[in-house]
C-alpha cells in the first residue's frame, strides 16, 4: 500500500515498499500544451515570468494544470485565452503522453488553429505573461536546433506538428 509523504499543490509523493525496497512515487496533475499556428505559419509562444525558477522567465508554449471536472479541450482552450489572447475555432488533440511509475502523470497535446484575439483574464496575474511571440515555423526549427528553444516535454508536439507539416497533413 502506498504511503503519502506529501501532499502540495500540484505535487503528491508516495511511497511503496515491496520486499522490502522502498519506491518513491509522484503524482503531477494532468497537464498539456497547445501549439496554436496562424494562417501565416507562425506558431504562438508566451514569455512568462517564474520568479522561482532560474533564469526568471522563459519562452514557452501555452501550458496548463486540467482542472479537476474540466475536459482536456476544454482546459486547452481556456489557456489559450487565458496566456495567448487567443481562441481556436479548431482544436485538436494530437497525442497524449502516460507516464506511469516513479512519475505518474497524463500529458496532453493539442493545435490550435483558425484562431481569433479572445482574451480570458489570467488566474496567475496579466503581469505573468511579460509577452506574446508569433515565431514563423522554420525559424521555431532552427531555435530548437541551436538551443535558444529547450527541448521540454511541451516541445515534444513540435515533432508531430513537424510531421504533419510535412505530410500536408496542416
């Protein structure tokens, strides 16, 4: 039987013993990513402030917690509205990514496409989003590839959006 060792906001650790090894366990809530890109080919990336985190702010894509009731599409297109300014009339889940051991998790990635301004005040503060980035999809690519984009979870949808560029499959 698993034993809670922490219980934090978005974080909950485990432990389970089986013969007499200890495992650690954690929990994240469902989370995900939207890859929103403009009839221009460009794709939406906000910079955000983190004051926890080193350097304080970052270059990401639209990220976000699901809600507990809340349906994946649904939280994708809250966030959008939420951190981008913008709502999708198209919004499609592209893959969801289970991770199930010592992290335990769902990840979800969406694009978002057909998009218009609609903004949704920001929960976390409008002081939070220092910016909203249109970046044309070739030079996305070349950021990932000299490291001025990092390669996170998020950017792991960038690969299927890749793909599907490719195919003519957008």
């Amino acid at each position: 039987m698993e034993e809670l060792k922490y219980d934090g906001k978005f974080i909950q650790v485990k432990e389970l013993t089986i013969d007499n090894h200890v495992w650690e366990k954690v929990y994240l809530p469902d989370s995900l990513v939207v890859i929103p890109i403009t009839d221009k080919n460009e794709m939406i990336f906000i910079v955000e402030k983190r004051p926890h985190e080193v350097p304080n702010q970052r270059l990401k894509m639209v990220t976000g917690h699901i809600d507990p009731g809340e349906t994946p599409i649904g939280c994708a297109g809250r966030e959008l509205q939420e951190e981008a300014g913008y709502k999708a009339n198209k919004m499609e889940e592209l893959m969801v990514q289970h991770s199930n051991g010592t992290v335990n998790s769902n990840f979800y990635y969406f694009l978002a496409t057909d998009l218009e301004e609609s903004k949704l005040p920001n929960p976390d503060g409008e002081e939070t989003i220092l910016e909203v980035l249109k970046i044309d999809i070739e030079k996305v690519k070349e950021m990932l590839s000299t490291g001025e984009l990092l390669w996170t979870l998020s950017t792991l949808g960038l690969f299927k959006i890749f793909d599907m560029l490719d195919k003519g499959k957008i």
